[in-house]
C-alpha cells in the first residue's frame, strides 16, 4: 500500500484547495444549479478530511466513516430537495439566475 | 514510493483539483456538469488509496451516478445553460477570488501551525473487517443517526415530490 510515504498534510492540503474552488464557485455562479455542484465539491472536500483524519490519526475506531456515511445521505438529500426547489423557480420566475431572483429582498 | 505509486497520486490529484476547477469556470454549464464526473471519481480514487473500498464503491453509486444524473437533467430543463452568449458569473467574482483565496490562507496557516501534530504514520487497519465493523457499528452504537437518516431520506423524498410537481398541469388532467 501506497500510504505509508504518504504524510497527512497531503489529505488536508488536498481538501483545502478543494473547499477553496468550491467557496469561488458557490459566491461567483449565477445560476442556481452551478451553485448546487460547488456546494457538491465543498462538502466532497469536507468527507475527504474526514476519512484522511479517521485513518491516520484513530484507525480503531469507524467515526470518521460513519460521519461520511451520513454526509453523503444527507448530500443525497440536499440535490433532490435543491433541485426539487430549483425547478419551481424556474417555473414560476421562468430564471434559475439566483441574482434575478430578489423577490424577498428587503 | 515507487514510480508507479507517484505517477497515480500525481494523476489522481491533478484529474481532482482540474475538474473542480472546470466544475466552477467553464461557461457551459453542460460541461461544467460533466466536469462532476472525473471529481467525484478522483475522491473515489482517494477513498481507494485510504482502503475504503466500502465509501468507493457508495461514491461511484450515489455521487458519480445519482447526484450527476439529477444535476444534469435539473440543468436540461432550465434554459440558458449552453448559451455562450449568457454570463455565468455575478458581479461577484473577483469577490469571491478574494474570499477564497482569503479562506484557503487561513487554513494554510492554521495547518502551518499545527504541522507537528499532523505528521503521523497511519496505523494498520484490516481493510476486509472494515465494511463488515461499519455495518456492525451502524446498527449498535450509531442506531439513532441511522434511523434519523432514512427519516431524512423519506421526508426529502416527499418534499422533493411535493415542490416538483405542476398543480396546474394536474388540475387541467383531472378536468379533462
């Protein structure tokens, strides 16, 4: 196995940068689905951590994979309701440009 | 680490970190859902690398086939999402360069910081018992979340149903 030359900065580095991109996609997309997949990369970063984590550091015991586990469920989720959402949107404001859609904007 | 093992981490994290950054800049948003694909395989591929088959295989199901079929059908049913024509970004952008690039410094300087902490070697696991001790701890210790996440998963379903149909559409069926 590869692991043992392979430090844990490495993982963390790793899902730093990707938590970044996602936090530039998430601000800057205007559309509401493109927001949806950077808000997919984001929480992808967030489980690699985790897994990086529970196997270096407490390999005796599966928390790390369990937090995942529910992660991904809730991911799951979070795209069937978001484009559940998203759907509606457009079919009432005929736009899913979450900039265009300021109805409740005070 | 011999040469193969390099080039394959090199590989792996290259296809991750350019397909994320495809995922949020390519003007198409067609591509840009394609993109999720060789993401969502690269973390699989890391998933491997820390003997989790397990999550790989759940990756490859849920993220790589479920979540990329659901965005891109989302995204065939809106409109303006292969327009070259139309701005993908809001006034934003360079707000949100700064607002990363500010995010990802302070997490390089808390992981600087913390850098002795974090050179470990990785202890042994079994990676056989690995998916049979999850299930077990699944339905022992961690009963409560799992329940509570399928209650999750049928009150999204049902939300997702409830918000995604047209009562127009059901109301002109009934009539005629």
């Amino acid at each position: 196995m590869m692991l043992e030359n392979l430090p844990l900065p490495f993982f963390v580095l790793l899902s730093t940068v990707l938590f970044a991109i996602g936090l530039y996609g998430l601000i800057s997309r205007r559309n509401a689905i493109a927001v949806l997949m950077s808000i997919e990369i984001v929480m992808n970063a967030a489980n690699l951590n985790f897994v990086a984590f529970w196997r270096y550091l407490h390999p005796e015991s599966l928390e790390g994979v369990v937090f995942v586990l529910v992660t991904i469920t809730v991911a799951a989720a979070e795209v069937a309701v978001g484009m559940a959402v998203v759907l509606s949107i457009y079919r009432l404001l005929h736009t899913v440009n979450v900039d265009e859609v300021a109805q409740m904007r005070g | 680490m011999s040469a193969l093992q390099l080039a394959i981490l090199v590989l792996l994290t290259a296809m991750t970190v350019i397909s994320a950054l495809m995922v949020v800049s390519v003007r198409n948003l067609i591509h840009a859902g394609f993109w999720l694909l060789p993401f969502f395989l690269g973390i699989g591929g890391f998933y491997l690398i820390l003997s989790l088959e397990f999550l790989f295989a759940l990756q490859l199901l849920l993220y790589a086939g479920a979540v990329m079929v659901v965005v891109l059908f989302a995204l065939m049913l809106t409109r303006d999402v292969m327009n070259p024509r139309v701005r993908q970004t809001n006034r934003l952008a360079i707000a949100a360069i700064a607002a990363s690039a500010s995010m990802m410094g302070f997490l390089l300087i808390v992981i600087y910081r913390q850098m002795g902490a974090l050179t470990v070697v990785p202890g042994q696991v079994d990676a056989e018992a690995i998916t049979r001790e999850l299930g077990r701890m699944l339905l022992t210790d961690y009963v409560l979340p799992f329940e509570l996440t399928s209650a999750l998963l049928l009150s999204a379903m049902l939300g997702a149903i409830f918000l995604a149909r047209n009562p127009k559409v059901e109301l002109e069926e009934m009539e005629g």
